[in-house]
C-alpha cells in the first residue's frame, strides 16, 4: 500500500486528508491512530509520512481542508454582498450547527492544550483566519458599512469565540429560540453601523 496505482499525489493527499478529518472527529487526536488514517486511505505510513511530516501536521492539515468555511463560501460566492448580511446568515445558524466538522476544531484546540507541536500549528491556524476575518472588516469598513472605529482584530476574535463556542454547546445542552437569537444578533449588528447610518448609534 505505498503509491495508488492510477492516483496522483494531490489525490492521495485528499484521501489521507479526509480520512483524518473523520479519525480525528471521531476518535480525537489521542485516539486516532497513524496506522488506521493510512490504512482508510488505502496506503502505507510511510505514504502518509511522505505527505505529512508528524500527526500535528496532518490533523491541522485535516482541519484547514474539511474544517467549517462557511463564511469564505459565502463571501466568495457573492463578494459585492454586505458583510454584516453575510456575518449575520452565519450567526443565525450557529446554534444548530453540530456535525464532524464542528468535532474537528474542538479536537484540535484540546490537543493543542497538550501537544507543544500541535499548539504552534494551531496559532498559525487561528492567527490566519483571525486576520481573514479582520480583512473582511476592513473591507466593510472602507465601504462606510461598518464603523470605522472598530478594531477589526477585536470583532475578528469576538466571530471566532462565537464560531467555536458553538461547537462546544450543541443545542441539546442549551436551546435558544431562531427568533430570539436573530434579535440579538440584529442589535449587537447595529453596533457595528458608523454613527449617524441608518440603524447605526448617533
């Protein structure tokens, strides 16, 4: 099981990292073991270890491929729409959102409590999605869509809070009704307005 007849590089590289995104989902990174990603992929460990140089690196790799990228698919889709609309769609669905995916980050941020290797890569990890999102700021910024008093940084962290937590309380712990939680975001939205817009503080 080294090489996959008739599969390239890239593909091999997708299989392993899918099957490591559903190991570490499910078995978490402790649990999931080299041998069993290698082997659901259909090739050697030493295949695997020709794509990734250490687990930390596959499960981070796992979680920047088959991690939730909901928003960039958003934004992406359509970039001309506002981007407290497109953070707003994302926010109402939070509360329901529990699937492997969600598993996925939660995996990754406990291990990086432990793994001193697995903690480097997750900052690189977060500190790029934090300043994507910031990005995303700065552009509704420069469109007079949001305040230009904001800290980007600061409303980065805060979607990143929210993003996470809601992976780590799934509805069954705690339920919120979709209208209340759309209230709410609606006016912590408003917040976000230049002084003087329509919606926004005077």
């Amino acid at each position: 099981m080294g090489r996959i007849a008739g599969v390239t590089a890239a593909e091999t590289r997708e299989r392993l990292l899918r099957a490591a995104a559903e190991a570490f989902a499910r078995h978490g990174y402790d649990g999931a073991r080299v041998a069993d990603i290698a082997q659901a992929a259909g090739v050697s460990n030493g295949a695997l270890y020709a794509h990734f140089g250490s687990k930390a690196e596959l499960l981070v790799a796992a979680l920047r491929t088959h991690g939730r990228r909901e928003l960039a698919d958003l934004f992406a889709a359509d970039p001309d729409r506002p981007v407290t609309e497109l953070l707003l769609i994302i926010g109402r669905s939070l509360p329901h959102r529990r699937d492997a995916r969600g598993h996925l980050i939660v995996e990754a941020l406990v291990a990086a409590c432990r793994d001193a290797d697995v903690a480097r890569l997750m900052r690189d990890y977060v500190g790029e999605r934090a300043d994507w999102l910031a990005g995303l700021v700065r552009i509704a910024q420069a469109g007079e869509e949001m305040d230009a008093a904001l800290a980007p940084n600061a409303l980065a962290h805060l979607c990143l809070l929210l993003s996470i937590g809601s992976a780590l309380v799934p509805p069954d712990m705690h339920a919120v009704g979709d209208e209340e939680w759309a209230d709410l975001l609606a006016r912590i939205a408003v917040a976000f307005t230049p002084p003087g817009s329509e919606g926004g503080t005077q």
